[in-house]
C-alpha cells in the first residue's frame, strides 16, 4: 500500500555513469555572481569518491575585472584530499560542494563566470 508518508520506491534513482578516477568537477555559485569552483576525483569507493579541489585558471573578459571564463588549473590542487558521498543525477552523478552547491562532471568547456558585487 502506498501512502504520503511510506512512498513505495520501486524505481530508485541509479547512476548510469558513474565517478571515474580523472572526472573534473565544477560547481557554480554565487550570491549576484557565478563562480566556477572546481574538484579533481582521484578515488572512488562505494557511494563515495575521494577528491581534490583544483585551482581556476581565469582568463578576464571585461566588465573592470567582473567577467571571466575559468577553467580548471588540473596541474595544481588546493589542499588536501576529501571524501565526498556522490549521489545519481540524470545519467551522471553529483557531489554535496556545500550546503549551497554541488559538484557536477565538467563538459570541458571555459565557463562564464561574473561577480557584480
């Protein structure tokens, strides 16, 4: 029987493509900005992955240093390495970055990036 509070769950989300050692990561964010952060999985277990945060590589547009493509600087990682539990999301995964954000697979693009404040 199902209910409003016991839904039946037959249908459970699952991850398709799941995290590979190597995925770049990027999370957008920004209160009246987007601001690309950006994470390196270097190990996966479980429902879990190991990651480390990489530095941007911003290239400025304009806007007096308030536009901006970023890319990940894949060279380099800022600080050390965190266990992160990953979660499905369409036919990939995603990654709990902070109460406001997630970490989601990197297309490869440069992403458009400002901070109006």
């Amino acid at each position: 029987m199902n209910s409003i509070f016991s839904p039946d769950m037959q249908n459970k989300p699952t991850v398709v493509y799941g995290p590979q050692v190597g995925d770049i990561l990027v999370s957008i964010s920004g209160y009246e900005a987007s601001i690309a952060s950006w994470a390196k999985v270097v190990g996966v277990t479980g429902k879990s992955v190991k990651i480390v945060r990489l530095p941007a590589d911003n290239k400025y547009t304009g806007g007096g240093g308030m536009e901006w493509t970023s890319t990940p600087a894949t060279d380099r990682i800022k600080g050390d390495t965190e266990t992160k539990r990953f979660t499905p999301d369409g036919n990939s995964y995603r990654v709990k970055y902070a109460s406001y954000a997630s970490y989601y697979v990197w297309n490869g693009k440069p992403i458009s990036c400002y901070n109006y404040h």
